[in-house]
C-alpha cells in the first residue's frame, strides 16, 4: 500500500533504453548535455535525481511528450568520468515518482514530482498467493533462460514485501521497456503481481517455443552428420567392391548426354566442368539442385536438330491460301524465301514484322506459314513484358532462376529453326528493370543472333536459323533500332468484297462444325453476310464478324435441339431476328449538300474511317475556336487552313474583314476519341470556306491531304485505309494530294473501279472539286477532260 505522497522539485534524467526499479542498483553512461547537467545539478543538492524512461529510444533530444510520466527516484552513488565527454554514473532506486509539471527543459530538465512510497505492512493471504505463483512461474523462466543466476533466485525468495518482491523479480526479466514501464506505473501491489504473473506466463511460453526450434536444429544437424558418415562408408564399401554410387552414375548419365549433343569442343568443356561440379558437390548443398536444373536445360535444347523444309513452292502457296484469303504481299514474300532456299541451299532465315489493325490474321498466318514450310511453330506474347530478364534470362545467381522466352521457345520446339513468333511486339513497356526492346537486338539481328548468349545458359546459342515473325498493330511504339533490323509488311484492313470472300469459305463452314451443325441446317446467302458486315459490324479485320456468324449459328442450334426441323435460310430479312436491331448505320455520308460540313478521311488502329468536319460562323471578334478533342498537329493544320482562307478571301468571295467581325467554331463529331494529324487539313479548310462563303459542300465527295499557307496539299500516310473506308460508307468520288498516286497501287482493283480519284495540287483545285456554287445557274471553273493515270481514270 502506498505510505504517502510527496511533492518536491527534482532534476530529470531521460533514460534510453533503461529502466531502473526501486531498490535496484545498476550504473550507465551518460554523454547528453541535457543529462550531464541534470545531474551536476542533483550532485550540488541532495544527490538524487528522477530517472524515468524514452518512450522512443530513437529519439536524441527528447520533448516531455517523450518521456514516460512515472519514473524512480534515485540517489546517485558515484560519478566517473570516461574518455569522449561521457560520465559513468552508479544510481540506487528509492522509490516511485510521478511528474506532476515540468518546471523546466532548458538546460535541462527539471519537475516538480510527486513520491510514492511503499508501507512495510503484511502480505493478505491473497497477495501471498499471488507471490507464490510469480515465485514459481520466475523459477522456471530461470531454469529455460539460464542466465538468472542461482544467488538470484535465493535473495529474491527472501524477499517478504511482496512489492519489493515484484520490482526484482521485474528487473532480472528480459523485457521490453513498455511491459517494464507497466510493472513500475502499477502501484497497487496486489495488481503488480497479477500483470507480472501475466508476463511471466507469456514469457515461459515464448521460452520453451524457442527450445523446442533450438532441439529440431539440433536433431537435424546430426541427422546431417550422420547421413554424411553413413554416405562417406557407403562409398568406400563401394570403392572397395568396384561399384559406382549414385551420383557418380548421374554424372556419367549426364557426360554421355552431353556427349550425344556434338557440341563444340569449346562448348562441351564448359558443360562437362558443371557435372564435374555436380560430382563434387555434397548432396545436402543447395548448389546442387541449382547444377543439376542448369544441365538438364542444357541437354535439352536442340544444339544442333533441325527440320527439313519443304521446299516444294506450289504445295506451300497451296496451304497458304487454305489457311488465309488475300495477304498477297506476305505469301509472295514466304514463297520467295523457300525459293532461294531450293535454289542457293542454305540462307539467312528472313526477319518479319507484320503490321495491322487487329482481326485481320497476322497471328494464324504465322502458323500457316509454319505449316506450309513443314517447320515447328512457337509463339511468345510480348505484350506488356517490362523486364529485360523475359528476353535473356536471369542469371543463375538468383533462387529459381530459368532462361528467356527465346531460350524456353526454342526448347519447346525441340528443333534449332522453328517458325517463332513474337506477338505484340509493339506492346513492350521498360522500366528500372532494364527494356526487353534492347534485349530483342541481339535476338533479331541477322549479323548477332547466331551466337545468342542467355543470362541462364551462358553458353552461344544459334539463332540465325530461326524464322522469326513478329507482329504489331503500329509501327511509332516500336524503338527504331529493333525497327530497323526487321522487314515490315503491312497487312492492310479487309475490304467488304474480301470479308463476304472469308465468311463464305472460312468463317461459316468452321462456325457450323463447331456448333454441331450442318449445310443442311443453316445457310446464309450473301446480302445476310453484307448486312453483318455493313449494318453489325465496324473493323478492319473479321474477329466481330465471326462472333455474330457464330451468335446466329447458337440460336439455329438451339432451335434444332427444341425439335424444328428444316433448313434455316438467312437473308437479309432474317438478319435483324436473330441479331437484334442494327449496331451501325451504313453510308453515313449526308442526305443533302450542306454549308460548312465537309467529308474527310481519317486512319485509326482499326483500319480506316470517315469524319464529317463542321465549321460555323457567329458574330464576335475573330476568334478561332477547336472543339472534338484535336491533338495539336490537328490543331495547327485548322490554324494554317484559317490562315489561307483570311489570306485569299477576295478571291473566294468572302468579307475581307470577316476575322475581325466574326467568330469561327470547327468541330469534328465524336469529340471523345482523340485525333490528331494534317490529314484533315484540306477537309477543314473546305468546311471553312463554306461556312463563310454560304456555299455548299459537296456530300458525295470525300478528301485527305495537308495543307500549307499557300495554299498546297502535301501527301499523307494511310491511302489504302482511308479509300477502304471510304468505299464502305458509300463515298464516290475521293480528293487525294497528286504524290498519293503511288499508293493506290495497294487499293484492290474491284475498288477502284467503283470509285472516281481526284488529284491535287493546290487548294483551289479542291475549292472547284469539293464546293458549289451558289446556284445552279453558276458554271464551276474546272476542266472536264480526263486522262488516265496509272491505270486510273482521274478527273484532272
């Protein structure tokens, strides 16, 4: 029970780490001018002094928000000073105390405390009993810990008060300052006890979990021990009978292996230093499961196995077109490789990159070129891939270290010149762990790649006869080294002609096989293709199409299981029961000619597409406003457009002061897709000149070209796309810059005989082409002579 409080003025200590008790004497070091004055100032006084602990020993200069509240007053024994500005000070607990106010922190810390002292009065019979449980539960934490020693436990077991009893046992405990701090913050004695029994009984547990680790260490040492004798007499038994053991078997297994392999000489020293390895090494390291993961990649890889090719042009030309429609540019390019190839013997392996939007094949022609060559075929996706360690492997320093995807594929295939496939090469990020891009250098650089070295197997591998395809759906993500060293083939999007083509010979004889059906159950004749195509689906490629050729084959197969019998014919009647509602509307041109609207002519990933520019005058001061979400490219190519139409407007019959009276807002429709580009710049410039002129622009025409200042229409990319698109959409007559000649040679025939191309120079060309007068009676100034161009018919 408590004698009594008092209230008196002490230095402070701080104490890191430490906690003092009452009765308890114990000496530290003290090196913190703080602390050093705190106690020259209890020295000058009554030598005591109030230690009480950091709650963060961290801290170096402590806050009173850092410094336990209860803490023990203590009398100072001796002083010494150490080398290094420290003193070693010995201290004798006295008694609890409780910071009541900080009369001071500078220099050091001084409080006003209250003393809680302890009455020498007799233990109730519950206090004894509690005392001898803690008694008990101490003697066997002693007994686990074996560092309390015996003189210890005697002079605490003659202690009879039982709070002094609880404070020695607490200071000979190994515990953490916050279970000491709760120990000495508890006053009432009877409570003492029970929290010190608490962790006691924590403690213990703690203990004998600790012995049991210790005695399973030490059980498995000298199982270790002993397996290793036993081991060591069982070799020299069979040393002495002329047997071998077994990893001396395994190594021989593994040097026949290798032996088989035809390696280099250079090369099959290398290996055989591993078994080596592998024979000398215990059989309890851990090195050797690393050794022996490392030998069985190496036996496995094809060194030196290829397959033959066939080189038989008109069986190859054959599976191709099974497998494909169209593609002309990359069967040619595949059949003239397996033509050197018969004529010169052996050849570099060509590196391609076929580039398209999605859907259009590029991934299964790559099988249907394997098939055709009669090599294997291996294929590794690259998209998303950040790490450099993917291509090349982790070195074997590393706990489960394996090789790249180029090693692991070229295992897989089991032969040294498979058709491999790189898939999405354009969707490789990099990041700290280094960019899988550069490590793809080495793999497709004809002059490197024969001596490819993987981190993991660190022996040169050759790549040089491996077919390798990759495949993108654009080329600006690709870095232009691992560019460079690839022939890129582009893989255009399908026209409709060739989409209805693949529907009827590919995609629908597979769709009704799969779904259990048969000719005999579902037919579709050719105006059902062409309304899924025009009406359900938006694509450069065919991946939508097969899906809803496939939706109308599992609503056919439902009504047979249900029992009606029949052929089901799809017409183009036929096609909104069974598909619902159309998603798109096809022809999407104007129904009449309109002022400030022109059509134009974008390319997107998907393929190519038409956008109807929209420009509006309204009264203001000659501000340009750019809505639907430009890019700046876009952007500057409306602001040259503004520029010519300001520059030429006498001519074009429009207010001379029309920027100084009147706003112009452009707008291009759909203004949550980003564009960006000068292939519209023509397109808004017409849009303009119609808006302020009131004339209209022709809704039948379509047009794409950059335009300068002065007026020129410099070439674009994307041709074929944007002719493709503008076919689908019921455009007839198609403005292009005069450079773009070239490109129609990609367009298909059957497309350009629909079509009527114009060939430009300057923006007045365009203005005659494009927009009308303003009556009907009003002759447009241009040529009606034709000539042909290219094998084109174009209007000149």
């Amino acid at each position: 029970m408590e004698k009594g409080k008092f209230v008196r003025v002490l230095p402070l200590l701080p104490l890191r780490g430490l906690l003092v008790f009452p009765k308890m004497v114990l000496h530290f070091d003290v090196g913190r001018n703080k602390s050093i004055g705190a106690l020259e100032e209890a020295m000058v006084g009554d030598e005591k002094i109030l230690l009480s602990a950091q709650k963060d020993p961290r801290v170096d200069f402590p806050s009173p928000e850092d410094i336990f509240s209860t803490g023990t007053v203590a009398k100072i024994k001796q002083l010494l000073k150490m080398p290094g500005d420290t003193i070693r000070v010995m201290v004798e607990g006295l008694h609890r105390g409780r910071i009541e106010e900080y009369i001071q922190t500078e220099p050091f810390f001084k409080v006003k405390i209250r003393e809680i002292m302890e009455d020498e009065v007799e233990a109730t019979s519950e206090v004894e009993a509690l005392a001898r449980s803690v008694m008990s539960l101490f003697e066997s934490y002693a007994e686990l810990n074996r560092k309390i020693s015996p003189e210890a436990l005697v002079s605490i077991g003659n202690l009879r008060h039982p709070g002094r009893f609880a404070d020695a046992i607490a200071s000979h405990i190994n515990l953490k300052i916050e279970d000491k701090q709760r120990i000495l913050e508890t006053i009432d004695i009877k409570e003492r006890l029970t929290v010190l029994f608490e962790i006691l009984t924590r403690e213990i547990e703690i203990l004998e979990l600790e012995r049991k680790i210790n005695n399973r260490v030490k059980k498995q040492l000298e199982k270790t021990q002993k397996e290793f004798y036993l081991r060591e007499q069982i070799k020299a038994i069979q040393q002495e009978l002329g047997e071998q053991d077994e990893r001396v078997q395994e190594a021989n297994e593994y040097r026949r292996k290798v032996k088989a392999l035809n390696l280099s000489e250079e090369l099959e020293q290398k290996v055989l230093k591993e078994v080596e390895r592998l024979e000398k090494t215990p059989p309890a390291s851990a090195e050797i499961a690393v050794i022996r993961n490392y030998l069985d990649w190496i036996v496995a890889l094809p060194w030196n196995k290829v397959t033959e090719d066939v080189l038989d042009v008109q069986s190859a030309q054959k599976i191709l077109d099974e497998g494909h429609y169209g593609l002309e540019k990359v069967k040619e390019r595949i059949l003239e490789f397996l033509a050197v190839r018969k004529l010169a013997g052996v050849t570099k392996a060509p590196i391609l990159c076929l580039v398209g939007p999605p859907g259009v094949g590029k991934t299964s022609l790559a099988r249907s070129i394997a098939k055709a060559m009669g090599r294997k075929f291996v294929r590794v996706s690259l998209g998303g891939i950040r790490d450099e360690a993917e291509i090349r492997g982790h070195r074997r320093t590393y706990v489960g270290s394996m090789p790249g995807r180029i090693i692991q594929g070229i295992r897989q295939a089991g032969t040294k010149n498979p058709v491999f496939l790189l898939d999405e090469v354009d969707k490789m990020t990099s990041d700290f762990r280094g960019n899988p891009a550069a490590a793809l250098l080495e793999v497709l650089d004809p002059e490197q790649n024969h001596s490819f070295s993987d981190h993991y197997i660190e022996l040169p591998f050759d790549l040089s006869k491996v077919l390798f395809i990759a495949t993108a759906n654009t080329l600006f993500n690709i870095p232009k080294p691992l560019l460079d060293r690839m022939e890129v083939i582009s893989i255009p999007g399908y026209t409709e002609h060739e989409k209805l083509e693949i529907a009827k010979l590919y995609i629908i004889p597979r769709q009704i096989n799969e779904h259990g059906l048969g000719p005999h159950n579902l037919v579709f004749s050719d105006d059902a293709i062409i309304k899924i195509i025009r009406n359900y689906t938006r694509e450069a490629g065919v991946r939508n199409l097969e899906r809803e050729i496939a939706s109308i084959c599992r609503k056919v197969a439902k009504s047979v299981v249900e029992g009606e019998k029949g052929t089901v014919e799809i017409d183009g009647a036929m096609v909104e029961k069974f598909l619902g509602a159309p998603r798109y509307r096809y022809g999407i041109i104007e129904d009449t000619d309109q002022v400030g609207v022109a059509t134009g002519l974008a390319w997107t990933e998907m393929g190519g597409d038409i956008i109807n520019v929209e420009a509006t005058v309204m009264k203001g001061k000659g501000k340009l406003i750019l809505t639907g979400k430009l890019g700046d490219v876009m952007q500057e190519s409306a602001h040259a457009g503004y520029t010519y139409v300001r520059s030429k407007a006498g001519e074009l019959g429009i207010d001379e002061d029309f920027h100084e009276k009147y706003d112009v807002h452009i707008h291009v429709p759909e203004g949550a897709i980003p564009k960006d580009g000068p292939s519209a710049g023509i397109t808004m410039a017409c849009a303009l000149i119609s808006a302020l002129s009131g004339r209209p622009v022709d809704r039948t025409v379509a047009m794409t070209g950059e335009i300068t200042l002065r007026g020129r229409v410099l070439p674009v990319g994307g041709i074929k796309e944007k002719v493709l698109a503008a076919h689908r959409a019921g455009i007839k007559t198609i403005i292009l810059p005069e450079e773009n000649i070239k490109d129609l040679e990609e367009v298909p025939q059957n497309v350009k005989e629909e079509l009527c191309f114009i060939f430009v120079k300057t923006m007045d060309e365009v203005i005659k082409r494009a927009i009308k007068p303003l009556s009907e009676n009003e002759i447009p100034h241009f040529r009606e002579n034709t000539e042909e161009i290219s094998g084109l018919f174009t209007a000149q």
